[in-house]
C-alpha cells in the first residue's frame, strides 16, 4: 500500500553478468545525490537489465509480477512528486535466483 502522498515507482532489475550488486547501489547512491542537489539525470541502470516495473498511485496498491531466470536482482524504490520528479530513490537487495 502506497500511505504517501507521491506517485511510487518499484522497478526490479537484473544484475548483467559480471556485474556486482555494489555497482547498483552505487549508481542509486549518485541519483540520491543528484536528486538531493536538484539535478538528477533519471535514467536505467547500465548494468541491469529492467525486468518488470509498477506505479503505484498515492493510497492504492499495485502488484509486481514477473517471470525471473537465475542471477541477481535489485528492486529500485522511487517516490515521485505530483508533476513526475523523482523526490526520492532507493534499492533492496540483493535478491538471489538460483
């Protein structure tokens, strides 16, 4: 359940082979400071591949279905104000399939 009152974005994302999880908190770490500074550059992580994303209006639900194959994966958490500006981002993980 989405309690704020921002449109949520969760976007899961595989790691490409040969890619440590490290690198996606890193690059979600320079959009924090970016969106802190007030330049943000929003785009995907260079080393994932986005596999299922969802937007979740303010008070609702939304449901994350995807067909995963075996490797490493983040979910990127992203809050973003009434006009689409990202207010907030974050990743969870890493999520391992076998």
């Amino acid at each position: 359940m989405n309690t704020t009152s921002s449109k949520a974005a969760f976007n899961l994302h595989r790691l490409l082979d040969g890619h440590a999880y490290h690198e996606l908190e890193l690059h979600i770490q320079q959009r924090q400071q970016g969106i802190a500074a007030g330049n943000d550059i929003p785009g995907l992580p260079p080393m994932t591949v986005h596999v299922a994303g969802v937007m979740v209006e303010p008070g609702q639900r939304g449901m994350l279905e995807a067909t995963l194959s075996s490797g490493t994966y983040g979910l990127v958490c992203r809050r973003d104000s009434p006009t689409g500006k990202a207010e907030a981002i974050y990743v969870k993980g890493p999520f391992q399939v076998d």
